[in-house]
C-alpha cells in the first residue's frame, strides 16, 4: 500500500485535519513504493519505543528495533523534535529510497507521518556499523573476525553502493554524509549505506549546489567544509577516508596518539611520502594480508582525498581500481585536502575564502569514538560558514 493510498483511506473529524491530510496528500502524491505505517503500529512493534530495544543515535534522532505485524524486524528511526531535517526535508529522503534498490544500500520499507511524528522504517541489519564493530577497538569486543578479505569487501561494497547513486539513479544522488557509522553489515557482512537524511537530489542541469553544509568532521571535503560546494566529488574524498579507516582499523581522528599519528590522512600521506604504507595496516591483522593489495587501496584513498576535487576520480572507477581492473599512476596522486589546514589544527591558517551568509553548517565530530561522531541538539548549531571560518581563525 503506497502513502498515498493510506492517507485517502484514513478518516477525516475536522476541516483542520482534513485541509492537514490535502497537503500530505499533495506531498506524497508521487511515492507510491513506501508503506506508511501508523504511529500506534510502531509504538508497539518496538514496545513504547522502549530504551531496551534502542540500537542507535544518529544526529537526526533515535534508532530501535522493532517487531512489525507478521514478524518482519526491522530498523525503526524516529526523527528528534529538534531535528533539523523538516517535513520537506524528510519526504525528500522518502523520496529518494522509495526510487532505489540495490546490494549495497540499505532498504526503506515505510515511514509515518502523522501529526507531528516523521518515523523511517528500514530493514534491520544483524552487525551493526562499523563504527561499531571495527573502529577505535570495536572489532576486540565483537565476534566478527575483520579479515583481510573482509575488509576488501566491504570496501568494494561501499564503492559499488556509492556508484549506483552517483552515476545510475537519476537525477543522481550525493550522500553528503559517508562514515563508519552509515556503512552497516548484515549477516553475511555486506556493506549497506545507510542514512540519506542528508542526500541531496541534483537535477541533471546542476553541476554542484551551494547549500547547508551537513556532515562529519573528518570526513568533509574541503570545498564542501569551506565554501558549502557541493558535488560527487566531495563522496569521493569522504570514502577515501573511510577507505584508510577499514584498512587501518582506526578512525580518521584520534588524540590519544602521539601528535603526528592523530590525523589518519596526515599520517597516511607522510607514509605514502616516505614509501612506509605498508606499516598503515592494522596489526589486529598480525601481517595475514596481501601487502600488495593493502598499500593499493591505501594509494585509492589518497587518490580519492586530493585537494583539488577535480583530481579525484569518479566511484566507478574507484570501483575498477580496487577490483584491479584498472591501474593507475601512482605519479598522479598529489598532497590530499588536510583537516588540519583548513581547521589550523597543526599545519596552517585556513585560507580567506569569501563565503556567503546565507550558507549554514550542520556539521558533527569526527572524533575518538562513535558517541561523539553523531550530531545532536546539544553539542551542535547551524553557522554561517563566515562564522565557521572565524571560528578556527581564532585559534591561530
């Protein structure tokens, strides 16, 4: 049953209710590939949204397990009252999954929205994230063995999941947010993206789009992060961090290590310059894997990171790269785009780029552990990207 079908069948007690239901209606008009679920419906199938069947918090609200009718499990995320993400915002990722279907990304099965409440339904994933399970020493407190091969696979899952959206959906789709914690695994380890409450639909006309900023520090591209441009490229440089972090075992950022190790990318590229990536390999490993195959995905990862977004190479070849159907130039790897100098973390000022006032952040953490990897209404607040610029200038 589509939304739209549900909400004619649904009764009507008011001329307010019933003016409510005609927007909906128009809203939803063109989703006919959702179930829409009522409130009550998944308040029971996860018990009153109960703290025992909470799986997750991402920097739109809560995750729970739940238990619908005919016992499918599923994957149940209820936006926060603060949320930024809004009505039209919401319905546009309803939008977006209800059109897509592949291996490599997570499923949508319904949503409720109803009165206030904007709920999305996705199927459950038995593993949990990575940023779960292999980052900042998750994989010594799961039963999941990250082999080599394993490790491989998820990345070349990533890959092909990103290259669907990039370059088979149309108009095509930039996630804005990849990290860990959205790349989620299921029982056979299979990598599924998830979350696209930040994606942005491009018409085919548009070669990028300045807009709100929304992502995870670590992770955003620099033009992105500085001057809110948004293109495919900017996924790009956001796998090749994750890229360094499933091969590393660790994640991009970590001030518990010496200095010159807390910045994964700034390490990588001083090993890449000092021909020492092999040493880059997470030793949980204990030297049982293809050293070859290693220092190339780490070279893919640089590759994907270069300051100019224009170098960066597009996901389908990304995908060809690591499945060694095609070489590349190892000449043509330069310097990658480095959170420290665009943040003055240790390397230089961020450079004076004029930005507009109208731009905003909605930015989190990519930090020591998932917990402050997320977003929340706490620890965030939409800028101007002017103010997110002076905001770092000060620490010089």
């Amino acid at each position: 049953m589509s939304c739209f079908s549900f909400l004619c069948g649904r009764r009507i007690d008011s001329s307010q209710e019933s003016q409510h239901m005609g927007r909906d209606d128009e809203e939803l008009r063109s989703i006919q590939n959702v179930r829409c679920y009522t409130y009550r419906e998944l308040r029971n199938a996860t018990e009153g949204f109960s703290t025992a069947n909470k799986i997750g918090e991402g920097g739109f609200g809560s995750v729970y397990k739940g238990r619908l009718k005919h016992g499918k499990i599923a994957a149940i995320k209820v936006l926060s009252a603060e949320s930024r993400q809004g009505a039209k915002e919401f319905l546009a990722e309803i939008q977006a999954m209800s059109e897509i279907e592949h291996e490599n990304l997570v499923k949508l099965y319904g949503c409720c929205v109803e009165d206030n409440h904007r709920i999305l339904v996705y199927n459950y994933l038995e593993n949990n994230s990575l940023a779960q399970t292999l980052l900042d020493g998750g994989h010594s407190h799961s039963n999941i063995q990250f082999s080599w091969r394993t490790r491989a696979k998820i990345c070349i899952g990533v890959a092909r999941g990103l290259a669907f959206l990039h370059e088979e959906v149309k108009p095509y789709i930039v996630h804005r947010d990849i990290k860990a914690s959205n790349i989620l695994l299921d029982k056979d380890l299979t990598a599924k993206i998830s979350d696209f409450g930040l994606a942005k639909l491009i018409p085919d006309n548009e070669t990028h789009v300045s807009t709100r900023v929304a992502g995870t520090l670590g992770y955003l591209a620099p033009e992105y992060a500085i001057r809110g441009k948004l293109t495919r490229k900017a996924d790009l440089y956001s796998f090749g961090v994750l890229l360094l972090e499933i091969v590393s075992g660790r994640n991009n950022t970590n001030t518990r290590l010496p200095v010159e190790e807390q910045y994964l990318l700034e390490r990588t590229w001083e090993l890449y310059e000092r021909r020492e990536l092999v040493s880059l390999v997470d030793a949980s490993l204990n030297g049982d894997f293809n050293a070859e195959e290693a220092c190339r995905f780490l070279k893919i990862g640089l590759l994907c990171t270069q300051d100019d977004p224009n170098l960066r190479p597009s996901m389908s070849t990304v995908v060809k790269m690591l499945t060694g159907r095609k070489n590349f130039d190892e000449r043509k790897i330069t310097k990658p785009g480095l959170i420290s100098d665009f943040m003055d973390l240790k390397v230089r000022a961020p450079s004076k780029t004029k930005a507009s006032a109208s731009t905003s952040f909605n930015v989190s953490s990519g930090s020591d552990n998932q917990d402050t990897s997320i977003l929340t209404s706490e620890n965030s607040s939409s800028v101007t990207m002017t103010a997110f610029t002076e905001l770092y200038n000060r620490s010089i």
